[in-house]
C-alpha cells in the first residue's frame, strides 16, 4: 500500500518492500542530526526561525488562509485523470510540458544532489528530475495527490530515489537538501520563503514559483515602484533574479493573476547581524517608505519604543542612571549623521546596515 497516514513519510520503490515506520523515523532524525551538528549556534538558529516568521509577515495568517493545501506539480495529459483540484488548496496544476522542462533545466539539478520539492502535485516535474538527482524529496499535503505520486514512482525506472512526505509543508521539519524546485500556493509564498531561506546547512539554490508581482517585489531595486520590506529582506539573505515569466494559461485550473519563477541563492555566510534587530529596523523605516527617517524617528510611538528598549538594555547590562544617555538627543544625533533626509524607498542594503550599526553602537534596539 503506498498510502500513509498524514503527516508520516511514505517512501517509493519499484521492486522493494516499503521500509517499517520505525526505521523511516530513524533516517529523518538522523538527517535532523546531521543538519544540527553544521548548524553549531542554537541561539543564532532561534534567531533565524523568529526572523523566518517576523519577515514573512505573519506566518501563521499566511498558512491559516489555507490550513490545508497543496502546491501543484504539473499533470500531463492521462496523469492524475479524474482528480479534481482545488483552487482553495492553491491547486493550479502546470500543464505546458515546456515551461516543466525548462523549469528542471534552470535547477541545475547534479547527479549528487539532494533535491526539495514542494507541493509536486501529480509529479510531472517529480519524475524529470529523479533521473537528474541522487535523491528527490517530495513534501505534499494532499492524499489524493499522494497516491498518484506513488502509483506514478512505482512505474517508473528511478522511483526508488523518491521520498514522499505526506504533510503540511509549514509544520514539517525540512529535511537536509541541496536544490529546492516549487510551483508554491500563492497563499505561502512568503511564509515559505523565509522558512527555506532560514533552513541550515544552507542550500545551493532554489527555483520557485511565485505570483508575478510578488515576485518582482522580492527582487526590487532601491528607486523602483515596489521596492518593499520584502525586497530589502529577501536580498539582505539571497540572490533573488527573474528567471522566467509563466502565463495564467499555462495553469488548470488558470489562477487569476501572471506568474513568475525566481532563482534564489542563500548568502554564505550570512550577514553577521541580529535579524530581529534588523527586521525590526526595516519595518519601521518601511511603514512611511517614502517619509524622511527624521520625520519617522521624532514620531512620539517610536522614540517611546526606543525609549522602553535602551531601559532594558542598561537594566540587564547594569548601566548605572547616570551613565545613560537621553534617546531623544541620540536619535537626533543619527539623523543629523547623514541620514535624516533619507527615505527608506530609495535606500541601498549597506544604508540600512550602517543605520542599525550606528543606532546599536549607541545602545538603542529595536528589540526588546
């Protein structure tokens, strides 16, 4: 039987038996072990997993829109006949064999490789890329999709290099990969992102699709009509570029709006920051993005919340009355540094670095 229950992992193999529960538990946590061991900074990874979250948005709101979906794979024709999908679940399959391929091609998938999909759908990309890679991990949450991934893998001549896990993509633990290929749910797009871009060890790149305008929002340029918090965040940890453009027509059932697919390349190593501090910093300066950052930081909310934070710093730190600075002199002393005719629409990467450089040096937090 190639079905399992939700949640548990449903491994395919052409001529062998289905491995028992207890072993297939014991080959996840020790890729959990392995993942663990190059990722040595527990603090440092709690950070990147409250930044994930804090980036996004809200991850929670972004996946609770749809609590139950599945990204869609491609279905060629006589796959998955009969199955109606959902536009609810984010099911718009990809059906132009082109785009598949050339999708596959992009990834760049070598023979050694560890590939990620999400939401593969009936597989049609699945069963390209097994002959491509050493191994293709398949996370979907819909049975019915499931069953069609397995019957396809159990056919096919390098089915036992697919691993299927049968559950929501936003509540499983990622496995260690080295390319990640998706057609996402436009409902998670940013939710996921920033969970794959937090993920450790790091991955080589990955190849998603997006909702256009979100896409060119991730990546945006200083100066450009949606340039957001999402550009600047998106780019402070990857390489985001434009890969392709994808038709609505190109989809069963047709989303309403164009799609695009983005190459992603994690930033190694990462920038050495406080990604709370950061993303604290950021959204501040992109809730008036094209006010001056002196207008922004005299506001009263922001220097009472700067204010708040530095008691905490200098209590924790044991920073004596005497010795603490006045916030609202500091403050002033930042902006006349250079940036307080700024707007954070037309600042670069290394502006907002320096920012919170100086605001830190100075003991001001925008975390608490």
């Amino acid at each position: 039987d190639m079905m399992k229950q939700q949640g548990k992992d449903v491994r395919t193999d052409g001529s062998q038996p289905l491995p028992p529960p207890m072993e297939m538990m014991t080959q996840v946590q020790q890729q959990q072990e392995i993942a663990s061991k190059m990722w040595s900074d527990p603090k440092l990874a709690k950070q990147m997993a409250l930044f994930a979250a804090a980036a996004a948005g809200s991850s929670s709101s972004s996946s609770s829109s749809s609590s139950s979906y599945s990204a869609s794979g491609s279905a060629p024709a006589g796959a998955g006949h009969g199955i109606v999908f959902t536009k609810a679940l984010g099911q718009h399959i990809l059906k132009n064999p082109n785009i598949v391929r050339s999708i596959v091609e992009k990834a760049g998938i070598r023979a050694s490789d560890t590939v990620l999909e999400i939401g593969p759908g009936t597989g049609n990309m699945t069963v390209q890329m097994l002959p491509l890679a050493k191994k293709v991990i398949a996370i979907e949450f819909d049975p019915r999709m499931v069953a069609e991934l397995s019957k396809r893998a159990k056919a096919h001549e390098h089915g036992h290099k697919l691993q299927i896990i049968h559950g929501d993509v936003m509540k499983v633990q990622l496995p260690y990969f080295d390319v990640c290929v998706a057609n996402l749910p436009y409902q998670i797009s940013s939710a996921i992102t920033f969970k794959l871009l937090a993920h450790e060890p790091a991955f080589r790149c990955a190849l998603l699709m997006y909702q256009q305008e979100f896409a060119f929002r991730m990546f945006a340029k200083p100066s450009t009509p949606l340039y957001c918090r999402l550009s600047v965040n998106c780019q402070l940890l990857a390489d985001v570029r434009h890969v392709m453009k994808v038709g609505k027509n190109n989809f069963r059932p047709p989303p309403k709006v164009e799609s695009s697919v983005v190459r992603i390349e994690p930033r190694i190593p990462r920038p050495d920051i406080n990604f709370m501090e950061w993303d604290g910093l950021v959204r501040l300066c992109f809730s008036r993005k094209n006010k001056t950052l002196r207008a922004i930081f005299n506001t009263k909310s922001v220097l009472k919340m700067l204010q708040d934070n530095y008691s905490t710093f200098c209590s924790l730190n044991n920073i004596m009355e005497a010795d603490r600075i006045n916030v609202k002199e500091m403050v002033a002393k930042i902006m006349a540094d250079g940036f307080g005719d700024k707007r954070a629409a037309k600042m670069e990467q290394d502006d907002f670095l320096e920012l919170l450089a100086n605001f830190n040096a100075a003991g001001l937090h925008f975390t608490s």
